[in-house]
C-alpha cells in the first residue's frame, strides 16, 4: 500500500480505505443470528479520518527523510489535506494568521510547541 499511496492523487487515496462486508455479515448483526440481507457500510463520513491518516502518514514520510521523491510528494500531499481544525489552530486564525493546508497547519503546531511556549 505504501507504494500506491505515494503515486495517487489526494483525492484518490480514500478508495483505498473502503471496505465492504463479508457476505456473512450482509445477513447478521450479530453471530449465529440471521438477518434480513441488508447492504451494511460505513455508517459515518470518514472523509475526516482519511485527512487524518493521510496527514499522520505524509509527515513521518518527511520525518525519516525518505528520497527526495517521497519526500516532495509528502509535502504534495499536505498541501492538498485540508487544516487541522483544533483549538491551537483556532488561536492563530484569531490573530489573523490563517492555515489553510495541513502543511500550514502543521507549521503553526510545530510553533505553538516549540517557541511560542
């Protein structure tokens, strides 16, 4: 997987979370009890936690070092994943300065802890 991810596009990577049940659990809620064939999916939008993956994957990418490549398709990514949204990152916005990009917000978290403590 981690080849794939490095060569897709942001916006591709979440097919590669999708998941789909196996035919046992289309007819059970819980063992040994048949149900009603029913399609069964993720029941929220995991969009969030796909940005988050993301995000925590593309920085320990830049954190090791990785060829240049992997390195400056990291930095690509973060680019593309929306900001954080946290209480640190609202602080900044509330001094006008904005992070629009995981990158930038990455940025200022990285402030909050290492200078402006």
């Amino acid at each position: 997987m981690f080849s794939k991810v490095l060569i897709v596009k942001c916006d591709e990577l979440e097919k590669y979370f999708e998941v789909e049940v196996s035919k046992y659990w289309q007819t059970h809620f819980v063992f040994d009890k048949l149900s009603i064939l029913k399609s069964k999916h993720q029941g929220v939008d995991n969009s969030k936690y796909y940005r988050e993956y993301c995000r925590s994957f593309f920085i320990r990418v830049w954190e090791n070092r990785s060829s240049e490549e992997h390195q400056q398709r990291a930095l690509k990514f973060l680019e593309e994943i929306p900001s954080e949204k946290n209480i640190i990152i609202e602080k900044w916005n509330g001094i006008n300065i904005k992070s629009n990009s995981a990158y930038a917000s990455q940025g200022l978290l990285q402030l909050k802890m290492n200078i402006a403590t």
